[in-house]
C-alpha cells in the first residue's frame, strides 16, 4: 500500500510545476496566476519539498529546520521557552483558545479531518472540534491534483496547533473563482454569527490588484467580532484580499538556526517561491491608507504587510497529507502565516469587534517590545525590513499574546 501510494504521490508530483533551481522543489498549480486569472480566480500561495521516499506516513523524520507547533510557538513567546527552541525538544505547545476559526479554501480535501487527527497525535496536540462545511451545499470537486487539496491540509492543522481549544472548520468554495470564494467568505462569516458569534476567518490565498478590488471590500465588513486574515502573497508586490484595509495581512519571515539547530533570528524574506524572488508586501494601487496605519506609513494608499511569521523555503513547516500525498510534507509560503496568525489572535481572545479594531491595537502598540518583536534585517523582494513599521514584514512578528 505505502508502494502504490507513493506512485500516486510520484504522479500526482509529475503533473505539478516543478522549479528548477532545486529538484524537490513544487510549485502547485494552484499557486500559478496567469494574467487571465487576475480580478477572476485566486491562487494559493503555498509551496512544498515533493514528497520522499525515505518518510513513512507515521512520523516525520527528525531534522533540525523543519518548524513544528512547538518550535514555532517556542519562537514567538506563546509557551515557556527553551533556549533555543530548537525543533527537537521545544515540545510545549500552545493551549486554550475559543470561539471559531473558518478557513476558507476552494475545492474538497476528502481526508481533512483524518490528517488533521495524524498531524495532532504526531504533536500531542488535542483532538481537534472539526467540521467540513461546503460553501454552496455541494460537496465540490477534489483539490488533489491542484494543490488545493494540501493548501486545506496546511491551513486546518496550523490552526488547530495554534488554537487547540478553538472550534475549526473548513469552508470550501466550489472553485477557485473569485464568484465562489467570495460566497464561501460570506458563509464563513456567516457560520460564525450562528456559532457562537466570535472568531477569525482565515483566507491562505489572493491574486494580483486590479481596479475594481474595493467593491469585495464589504464582504469583511459585515459580521461584527469576526476578523478576516489574508496572506500577503509569495512575489514581490501587493495581493488581494490582503491589501483590503479591513483584513489583517499576513506576511513572511524566515527562522534562521545556527549549525546545532539553534534559533538565532528572524529576518526578512525572499525565499516565499521556488525561485527566492520575492514575498508579498507593497503599497496597494488602489486601496486609500486606513486610519490604523497613518502613524506607520506615509503616503496616500494601504500598505501591505500588517504583521509576518514564519513562511520560508529555509523553515518550512510540516503538514501531514494522506490522500494525496501519503506524506508528511515540507511546506512553506504566506499561506502558512494566515492560519498561524489566526490561531494567535483567536487564543489571546481579545475577539475584537471587527479587522479594523484588531488592526488599530495592532498598529498602536507595534513599539511594544513585550508584544512585538521589530524585524529590521533581510528583505522581500521589493522592500526590506527595517527599523518600525515596513512593507516586508509589517509591524515585525508576535510575542506572546499581549496586545492582539
């Protein structure tokens, strides 16, 4: 069975886009905009090591920069920390957390709940509240073959590591048009208002700007105590939903260690892609600087990121795919920011009123050093990080719960 399996995993691999710099390197389609799609269908922004023979489906293989719940939330000051947190024994893991975090993704992972409950006994994490719900009442295609399918994998289970005790569901849209996901947004927020009314929506995907964006700005507007997180996107520039000024954008660090395996620093990012070019950040062509952000950012329209975490091709983290991939994988992109973030704020429980409430706590105690770490070196592309507020990694990353 492992045999076949991995012959379908090997398949399944041969039909994506391979990069060329590193043979293990893929790109899913999923994660490919062609100029058509932009303003008509969003794209992943996820990336993955092809799966290796040498990993049983039992367990990943110990390794010293492969990030796991633990190790992340060693580094962002979530649980007591060991020195260093490195991946081997910084095994405390986040607790608590309330409420319900929707994670909104196009396409059917038909073993979501299944590797969601692996991934959790791999890391001593509780068994997971789940629900799958279909956004239009149909249960949609299969996402394998595209990689939606992983990206829905990746989502449950980072925040399900990040929030134990929160209610996690997957809303899947029928496809990955922009008509369907936007439905599936509206339902999200919806089922949070019949489900105990407070929580977070997490949205691991996006596309380019185009001129009519704003008018999907109030789908993140009407559901009070629920706030909206996007990822900022894996090329250099600004990526929608994340510039809408009432989502909370989620942008990229990476984690470096020393030869032992020791954290020493985060630091911007271009190793988002396969092709270490860029990550997303960038002034929106056409969205108006919100209130939140005047003290940070000059200039007249919304700047992207808002916070960052962990999303490099250099720190990858693990996900556990069955049906798919019969692996557990190495995998990295903004989209592993999104749903990390999300878990954050759900288990500091502020539950505040909307994104735009969120954002302004955010921005006003970004020089807290007690809540936030500043990330002032490396770069993104098309910005670098520095001193305070910048648009590659935001107001820098989270430590602890304070302030969120």
């Amino acid at each position: 069975m492992r045999k076949a399996m991995l012959l379908i995993a090997i398949a399944t691999a041969a039909s994506l886009a391979i990069a060329q710099e590193k043979p293990r390197m893929i790109v899913p389609e999923s994660s490919i905009e062609r100029t058509e799609d932009i303003g008509v269908r969003s794209h992943t922004h996820i990336f993955m090591y092809a799966p290796d023979p040498a990993v049983t489906p039992e367990a990943p293989p110990p390794g010293l920069t492969v990030e796991t719940p633990g190790s992340i939330a060693c580094i962002y000051g979530l649980v007591s920390t060991v020195a260093g947190c490195p991946v081997a024994t910084a095994t405390t893991l986040p607790t608590g957390g309330s409420g319900t975090i929707v994670l909104v993704d196009a396409y059917d992972d038909p073993s979501a709940k299944a590797d969601l409950a692996t991934f959790s006994t791999q890391w001593g994490l509780p068994a997971a509240n789940f629900k799958v719900v279909y956004a239009s009442g149909k249960k949609p295609a299969n996402g394998c073959a595209s990689g939606w399918e992983l990206e829905e994998a990746l989502d449950v289970q980072w925040a399900h590591a990040m929030a134990p005790k929160a209610n996690i569901v997957l809303m899947e849209a029928a496809s990955n048009s922009d008509a369907d996901l936007y439905a599936a947004v509206l339902a999200a927020g919806a089922y949070i208002e019949a489900h105990g009314a407070k929580g977070e929506v997490s949205m691991s995907w996006g596309g380019s700007e185009w001129s009519t964006e704003i008018l999907n700005d109030p789908y993140f507007i009407s559901f009070p105590y629920v706030v909206f997180f996007a990822s900022s996107g894996d090329s250099s520039g600004v990526s929608y939903p994340s510039a809408s000024p009432w989502v909370v954008s989620a942008g990229a660090t990476q984690i470096d260690r020393n030869s032992s395996g020791n954290y020493t620093k985060q630091v911007g990012t271009k190793n988002c892609n396969s092709g270490g070019t860029g990550c997303g950040g960038g002034t929106s062509a056409y969205e108006a600087i919100p209130s939140y952000q005047s003290g940070a950012l000059s200039g007249s329209f919304r700047g992207t990121p808002d916070i960052a975490s962990d999303s490099s091709s250099k720190s990858p983290v693990w996900v556990y795919d069955s049906s798919c991939y019969a692996s557990w994988l190495e995998v990295y992109g903004t989209s592993v920011a999104s749903p990390t973030l999300a878990g954050i704020v759900n288990r500091a429980g502020t539950f505040n009123i909307l994104s735009t409430t969120e954002l302004t706590e955010i921005y006003n105690n970004r020089t807290k050093v007690a809540d936030f770490t500043d990330i002032t070196a490396g770069s993104c592309g098309g910005s670098s990080a520095a001193s305070g507020y910048d648009l590659c990694t935001g107001v820098g990353v989270a430590k602890g719960y304070g302030k969120k």
